[in-house]
C-alpha cells in the first residue's frame, strides 16, 4: 500500500523540473530499512512516464554487481551482459547506451556497491563530471544504511559538490494510520503508533481486519514472523560488532537510561560505551534527551541527558519480546502476558506522549498557541516531571502539560496537581526561577475529562486535548 508521501513526490518532481545547473540531476535518497525508498522511488518514476532503470545492489562481487547493473540497463539477461574490468568501464558503457535520452537511473543499495569496490564512487564522480553531467539523466543514488549514505554527501566523499537534491526519508505521520486501518478507533491506531511507528513495512504487516490486540498475538507473536527477527536483522546489516550494540539497546528498553545505568546492565566498560552509543545515535536508533528545560548554552556539557530508543518498534521489541527472545517459538505466551500486562503504561508514556508533544509543535507552527517555543519536549528531575514542555527563553513564557492514558476521564485533581504543585516546581529549576514568567497549560487525555475538570482548566486558561481532537488536528 501507498500512502502519503506528498511532500517527498513534490521535491522528487522538483527535480524532473530543474534546468539548474542542468537538465541532468544527480539526488541522495536515504532512510533506514523499511521506510518505503524503493515504493516512493517506483511510484515517483512511473507518474513521471519517463524510462527508467532501477537497479538493486546486493552483498555479492563488484564483477557480478556491474554484470547486473549493465544487464538491468539494456534489459538483456545476465548470462548475456558482458563481464566489466571496472566501475570506469561500466560508466562509460552506460553513458554511451542512454546518450541523450531523458532517463531517470535509481542505484539501490549503494552501501553494498561500495562496501565491494570502494572506488565505484570515484568512478561515478569521474563519469558525473566527465558525462552525465551534461547529459539528460537524472541519477538517484538510494540505501538503506543512513551512517554510509550521510558519508557520501561529506567533503571526503568524491561526489562531494556534485549532488543537486537530498531527501533523509522519514517514518510516516501518525495521520497515515487511517489509511491503513479505517475500522479502527483512534484509541487502537494510537497504541499501534507506539507499537511499530510509521514504518510502512511494518504497518503493512499488520492485518487491518484484526484488532491491535490480536495482532500482538496472531501475527507479532507468530514464531515465523518478521517481527520477531527485524532488530537483529537490521543490527548485523548495520554493524560490524553487532552483540555489544545489542546489549545496549536490550538495556535502553528494559529501563536503563543513565551511562551508569546503561554499563552496569549491559556490562560494558564506561570507557567503550560512550562509543558505542555515539555508533547507535548515527544511526538514529539510540537519542540522547535532556530537558527542555535546559538552556541551549548548557546542554553540550549537561549531565542530565538520558539515552532513550527511537524507533517505535525498536521500543516495543526490547521491552516486551527481548526478554524473552529465546522462548519466543515454544512459550510466546511468557511474552503475551507481559505485553498484557504492561500495555497500556507502555503506550501513554511513549506514543501518546510523543504525539501530544508533536500537537504541541504543529499548534505553535499553525500560529494557535499563547506562545512561540523554540523547544519542545520534557522535563524531568529529582523533585518534578512534565510530559509535556514548551519554552520561549527570550519571551519567558512556557507551556506545561500533562498526559494521561488511563481508562477514565481525568478528574479536578489532575488539573490542580500540575497547576499547584507540578508548576512551582519545574520553575523553581530554571536559571533565573522561574521569576517574571508566564505559564500556560495544556491537559491531554484519552478518555477526556469530567466536567469539574473542565471547569478547573478554564479558570486556569488551560487547553484540553482528548485523542478525538489529537486524531483530528495532527497533520
């Protein structure tokens, strides 16, 4: 299934557009595994009735990589595609085959093109300069590992200064469930962005004619499933001391935060492990957070940064399916009953809260808040916790909210207690004490909120956000 994707096709079509510096363009597309680069790349060409040739690098010999790639380009079979020296010559070949032909040529995978012959970029860079630039080609270099694909639009990479457009391909928008799952209530297509993100892979493997619950059971928790494999999977293809990452992660997810926290469970010397979480970080499946209540000047040395998972799925795997991992295919149900269990707790404290916070930074974009924060995002300390943190530090205004995922609307106290107790608090630790600002509040429930409640949150100016209205007004 296709969804979305606007704006990605409006840039790619952009691009067909360009007459500068030329009618030939040569893009970066990147993002990690399961994104949807080679759907949005096929659906791209096909609207632009253009030719093309799409062409998949795999883990094999350079020799037999240029073998097919010069196969897939003139659409003969392999065994007839003649046998290239080089990179150099396989350019030279195409240039000649495509000559003035307005064509669109997608390189997929190119990690694995490079990790085989490491000179292919010099090539292209040769064959760019020397051809293609002044031809009508339009080059669309993909791949799924961001750290190698970052690399190449660096000033060591040759094709350094010869890319015309770049796109880092993000996970979909929570709005993008609807298409996936229209019978579902909000509530279930919440919990499912806190299961598996907007990875359209994932979503895709999830049976829209099941509920969110029996998903968990007939197709997350199937031995056979892709689920139960994707993590590893995507760690070995990424890294090359695969098992210490994994110990790191399996401790993020069980709730170790701090760097202490962090080698005391996984068992990894302080002395390694800043290292190998700055390798997880590049590859955006680990995030260092601090408070938002920490000013810009302070956070590169603050020791009040946590280390939390990314990626939705990534979350729900080491919480819920590593611990048991071992015992997955003779006792899935171990895992069932803590997914059970847990659940719920598990939703609100990260999806729920993830998309209150992005209410937040779409409303404050819209130009519909009382204020114009140039951060969103927590806090957190010894003495207080606010899910939800939006700040000004010019204006000295600030927004605190409170999110609550539980089965039954939020009452008066709630209201009070972020007021009254949680407010004083949080600003007693900011630079200056919170002195001379103006605070608004926000309140986010699941269920909603009693009419006293209501009646609390007006006297305070307070907004109140139900998952009706976050479902309807997230882009």
């Amino acid at each position: 299934m296709f969804v979305d994707r606007v704006q990605e096709l409006a840039f790619l079509n952009r691009v067909l557009t360009r007459r500068r510096p030329g009618p030939a363009q040569m893009l970066l597309l990147y993002g990690r595994r399961r994104v949807g680069k080679t759907n949005l790349l096929l659906r791209w060409a096909e609207q632009s009735g253009l030719p093309i040739t799409f062409w998949t690098a795999e883990k094999e010999p350079a020799a037999l990589q240029r073998r097919k790639f010069y196969a897939a380009l003139v659409s003969m079979p392999i065994a007839r595609a003649p046998l290239f020296e080089s990179w150099a010559e396989v350019w030279a070949a195409a240039a000649d085959v495509i000559a003035d032909t307005r064509r669109i040529l997608v390189l997929d995978e190119l990690p694995y093109a490079i990790e085989s012959d490491p000179a292919a970029l010099s090539a292209l860079q040769h064959a760019w300069d020397h051809r293609f630039q002044h031809m009508e080609t339009v080059i669309a270099l993909c791949g799924s590992q961001v750290r190698v694909m970052e690399s190449i639009q660096g000033a060591q990479s040759p094709l350094f200064g010869r890319l015309t457009g770049r796109w880092h391909l993000q996970p979909l928008p929570f709005s993008a469930l609807r298409d996936f799952f229209p019978a579902w209530s909000v509530e279930e297509r919440i919990a499912a962005y806190a299961v598996v993100g907007g990875i359209p892979a994932y979503l895709g493997w999830l049976d829209a004619e099941l509920s969110l619950a029996e998903n968990i059971r007939q197709v997350i928790l199937d031995p056979g499933s892709m689920f139960g494999a994707e993590p590893t999977f995507l760690l070995y293809d990424e890294l090359r001391e695969p098992q210490p990452h994994l110990a790191i992660l399996k401790a993020i997810g069980a709730g170790a935060h701090t760097l202490d926290e962090i080698k005391n469970s996984a068992l990894i010397p302080k002395a390694h492990l800043s290292s190998y979480l700055v390798r997880l970080q590049d590859l955006k499946l680990v995030e260092r957070r601090l408070p938002a209540t920490v000013p810009l000047a302070e956070q590169r040395t603050s020791r009040k940064g946590r280390y939390h998972l990314r990626d939705a799925y990534f979350r729900f795997y080491f919480r819920f399916l590593a611990p048991h991992h071992d015992r997955l295919a003779i006792a899935p149900q171990e895992a069932l009953q803590l997914i059970q269990a847990n659940l719920r707790a598990f939703v609100g404290q990260t999806g729920f809260e993830e998309l209150c916070r992005q209410w937040v930074a779409e409303q404050a974009q819209a130009g519909a808040l009382p204020l114009t924060p140039t951060v969103v995002g927590s806090h957190w300390s010894r003495s207080v916790q606010v899910d939800v943190v939006a700040i000004n530090w010019q204006a000295h205004a600030i927004l605190l909210g409170e999110c609550k995922w539980g089965a039954d609307e939020v009452d008066r106290a709630v209201v009070r207690e972020l007021v009254e107790q949680k407010a004083p608090k949080l600003l007693a630790e900011l630079p200056d004490h919170g002195h001379g600002w103006t605070v608004h509040y926000a309140l986010f429930a699941r269920r909603g909120f009693t009419a006293e409640a209501r009646s609390e949150a007006a006297r305070h100016g307070a907004l109140l956000v139900d998952a009706a209205r976050l479902d309807a007004e997230l882009c």
